[in-house]
C-alpha cells in the first residue's frame, strides 16, 4: 500500500513537471506583469497533493507584490524545488490554473498557485476574483484654491513605480477658483499612463501643489509619477 501511494505521489510530482515550460520566464516584450528580480532563493519541498482547473480560476493582487517562483520537479521522488524570480504587480488580476500542497516541516504544509504566464506564488497571497481599482473605503474630499491649469498639446508619458497612488475626482466650482479633490481609487504599480493636464493647487495652509491628469483615470499628485515608460528591471 505504501509503494502505491509512493508511486502515485511521484506520478503527480511528474504530471506537474509536463507544462513547466510555461513557468520559464518569457521575453522583455511579454513580461508585462512581473516587476524586479527578487533575490534568487531556493528551497526544495515534498510534495502533499496537488489540483488541476479545468477552466482557470480568477485571482488578483492587492497592495502587496507577491514573490514569483520558478519550480523544479524532482524526476524520481515527489519534490518541487522553488527558486525566486520576480514579483507580481500589485492591483492586478491574473488566472490561476493549478495548485499544489507542499510540505514545510513536520507540523506546516502550505498552498502554491501556478498563475498562468508568471510562476508559482503562495497561494495565500492572492485574492479571488478580478481587480477592483476603487477602494470601496471611505472617500475624502479636500477644497483647493486654483493657482494654475495647463493643457498639454501632446500627452506626456509617465509610469509608476511600485506604489500606487491615490487618484482623485476632480469638481471645479462655477464661480470661484477652486477645485475639490475627492479619493476615487488608486492607480496599477509599476505600469504606463498618459498626462494631458497638470494644475498647481494651493491648500489651506497656503502650500501650493502641483497634480497631473492621468487620462481616463483622474487627477494624482505629480510626484507620485514617474517620466517616461515603466521598463522591467533586469
């Protein structure tokens, strides 16, 4: 009895070990969810169980930025060394396609999801579900006194880094200079937007600000913005 379950373990080690060539990382011009290399750590697990989806399931990163790992199969025993590779971008949706139980040490075992085009992330790190821009939190709303809106002929490149910053709605009063900026959501990490307006805004400590137009999302603050197009680290 145990040989058979010896064996049925190392099958499903084997089974796991067919589709990794899609686990190898892809080329510079592909790779538009995987953000810095990570520092490479290796560690080798023995494999509990493991599930295939029929049809992939649907996840999706929340602020943080989960470790991506590249596996190894063992060819004769049920093991899957893990290797870090890079990292998920925060606020992202991604599909997930299998799942594997492995075991950490005599008391702990712990869950990894294969997220299709990327690698192998803990399982805990992801959310079921599509991405969700808005917060759903409470939103604030803060008054400013215009000091200056500029329109750009051409729109402007610009990327974020991996934070993600708070986009605002803009309301323009009828007939004072002032604009109130309410939260609405927060833009992707590490990813490319277009500006096509700034303004300076003073506050009421009389402090002046300057913001940027993201097109088609909203007003964030200009220093929160990056020039140029987001680029993977090598």
């Amino acid at each position: 009895m145990d040989i058979l379950k010896k064996t049925l373990t190392v099958l499903t080690a084997l089974a796991l070990m067919a589709p990794l060539a899609v686990a190898a990382p892809v080329s510079a011009k592909t790779t538009t969810a995987t953000t810095t290399q990570a520092s490479v750590k290796k560690q080798t697990y023995t494999i509990l169980s493991s599930s295939f989806y029929k049809t992939a399931k649907t996840y999706h990163t929340k602020d943080a930025k989960p470790v991506v790992y590249k596996a190894v199969m063992g060819a004769d025993r049920p093991t899957m060394t893990l290797t870090a590779k890079g990292k998920l971008k925060a606020g992202t949706t991604y599909k997930v396609t299998k799942q594997v139980k492995v075991k950490i040490n005599a008391k702990k075992s712990q869950k990894y999801s294969y997220v299709k085009g990327q690698g192998w992330v803990v399982s805990s790190k992801l959310t079921a579900g599509k991405f969700k821009a808005a917060s759903g939190g409470k939103k604030t709303a803060t008054k400013y006194t215009i000091v200056s809106v500029t329109a750009l002929k051409k729109a402007k490149t610009v990327h974020t880094k991996d934070a993600r910053p708070v986009v605002y709605k803009a309301a323009v009063a009828a007939d004072r200079p002032t604009m109130t900026l309410t939260t609405n959501g927060k833009l992707k990490a590490a990813t490319t937007y277009k500006v096509t307006k700034q303004a300076k805004l003073k506050n009421a400590a009389k402090k002046t600000v300057a913001f940027s137009y993201v097109s088609g999302h909203g007003w964030v603050l200009q220093r929160d913005l990056t020039n140029g197009q987001f680029m993977n680290a090598d």
